[in-house]
C-alpha cells in the first residue's frame, strides 16, 4: 500500500482519505546491507526488487541492473505490483499484439501509478518476449480481505497450503501493523490497522503464489521494499510451500532510512525523492487540537 512519512498525533478527519490510499498499493520501510557484489551476481530463481514508488532515480538504478542482466541472456518472467491479477488475461493480450509500452498501458486503463517510472521494464518485456505477470490484489480484493481476513483473498487449496486457516504468525502481524502505522502519519486507528495487515500480508502471499507458478522460468518481482522483505513479506511466503526455490531480495532506499535487520539480502541506497510532506494535510491543526483538549 502506498505510505506516509512517519509523524506524531490523532485525528479522524482525513481517514476516508487515507483509506482509499490505503487499498491500492504497498507499505514500505527500509533496511541495510552491502550492496557492493550485487551488480556482478548472477540472477537467482527469485529475484525481489523493490522501489520507493515514486523515487526516479531508484527506479532508474533498478531497471539498469535488470536490463544488464536481460541483455547478458537472461529471460525471466516480470511479476509487477502495477498490474492486478484480474488484468492478467488483458495484460497476455496486449503484450502479443502490443509494439510499445504505451498501448501495454492503455490496455491495462489504471489511473493508480505513474507509467513514466515502469516504461522502461514494460518496453524491455517487449523488446526481449519476457512475461509479464499481474502481481497485485485488486482495490475490491483488498476491502473484502480488510473485513474478512487474508483467506477471503484465496481458494481452499492456497489457504491449506500457506496455513491460513489459523491465526497469521505473530511476529508477520505485529511488525507488518507497525510499519502500517508508521507509514500513515500514525493517524490510522488501531482497529483500522488490523484489517490493513491483512490485506498487506494477503497481497505478499498472492505475489509468492504467482511467483511459483512460473517454475521452471526465473521470475523477477518488482514491488515496493515492503513487499519485497524477506522478513515478513514476499521472501517470508515464497519458500512455505515445497520446493525451496533461490531467492534474493533486493531494497532500493532513500538516503536516511533507518533499516530493519535482516529484511534484505541486499540494499541500495539513493538520493530521497523531493516531494511534499504527504501528512500535512491530515494533522491536527492546532484549532482542532485546541478543541480536543478542551472537551470534557
């Protein structure tokens, strides 16, 4: 889901708003490690690359290594979080009749992203015939998932498999509820935030399932660093199902972030995008934090 700068206070006002921003996409929050023997790596089975969604340069950086990696022969299916998995029989149609990545675009009719940052990966599908896979829950997926839970996402077959019948584990649901939080201003109502990590969790098990289906082909993921940790996102799913399959995960952070421990097995560090504080129009303002604490 798409995310806020972390920030302190309360408020209801804005959460219709929050909501919708809430259901469309992915929580991120970075963590470190050495980047430096990545570019020389040969692809693994698995690859998870993440983004900042809209930091240019990180996307930038990302399609090179990928490119490079593309033209040295290489030819994986691209699972994308911009494409939601009801798309997927229009995305194959477009991608066989297709020339350019804007009709591929206009196929697919979703206002939700910008397309300037993904051009680039869709004309290479293009250019070099690699798959293209929808990676993501819909917005509908996401509500009923909020109000029902992560099974309302799956067939029996899939909950049996990834064991979610019960309870999700703990740890997944108590960190995926922290970075939820943190990623919206810490606004959201505690209640709100428990349907949230369900459809968060939801979203990283249908990205892991699309990426076995794949097999034998190497899959490349392309999703925002939450989606891509290895902790408690798609690189936590993947391998609960049999066989193990090779994966590495890869975060491209902006300058500043804090890192969680073990939640990559690479990173890549760059300059943070210029853009407006996204929580200034939801915080308190002091009239209304006035009146909060004025009231009996």
């Amino acid at each position: 889901m798409r995310t806020f700068p972390r920030q302190q206070g309360g408020t209801s006002a804005a959460f219709a708003v929050l909501l919708t921003a809430l259901l469309s996409a992915c929580a991120s929050k970075p963590a470190a490690a050495p980047a430096a023997a990545a570019a020389a790596a040969a692809p693994p089975q698995v690859w998870l690359m993440g983004e900042v969604h809209d930091n240019a340069s990180g996307h930038r950086q990302r399609y090179d290594a990928l490119r490079r990696q593309v033209e040295a022969g290489w030819r994986p299916a691209l699972a994308m979080e911009q494409f939601d998995r009801e798309t997927q029989a229009a995305l194959s149609k477009a991608q066989r009749e297709c020339a350019t990545s804007e009709c591929v675009i206009a196929a697919i009719a979703s206002t939700r992203w910008d397309w300037s940052q993904y051009r680039p990966v869709i004309e290479l599908a293009l250019t070099y015939q690699l798959p293209l896979i929808a990676a993501n829950l819909s917005r509908a997926d996401a509500s009923r998932t909020v109000r029902e839970g992560v099974k309302a996402s799956f067939d029996e077959a899939t909950v049996q498999a990834y064991g979610l019948a019960g309870a999700l584990p703990e740890d997944v649901v108590d960190a995926q509820q922290k970075e939820i939080m943190a990623g919206h201003c810490n606004l959201l109502p505690q209640a709100m935030a428990g349907g949230m990590v369900q459809a968060q969790v939801a979203r990283d098990i249908w990205m892991a399932k699309i990426i076995r289906e794949q097999r034998p082909r190497d899959v490349v993921l392309l999703a925002g660093n939450g989606h891509v940790r290895k902790d408690i996102g798609v690189g936590r799913w993947i391998n609960a199902v049999a066989p193990p399959l090779a994966v590495r995960s890869e975060a491209y952070l902006e300058e500043g972030s804090e890192p969680a421990p073990g939640a990559y097995d690479v990173t890549h560090m760059v300059a943070p995008q210029e853009r407006p504080d996204p929580c200034e129009d939801v915080k308190p303002k002091p009239q209304q934090q006035k009146q909060a604490q004025n009231r009996p």
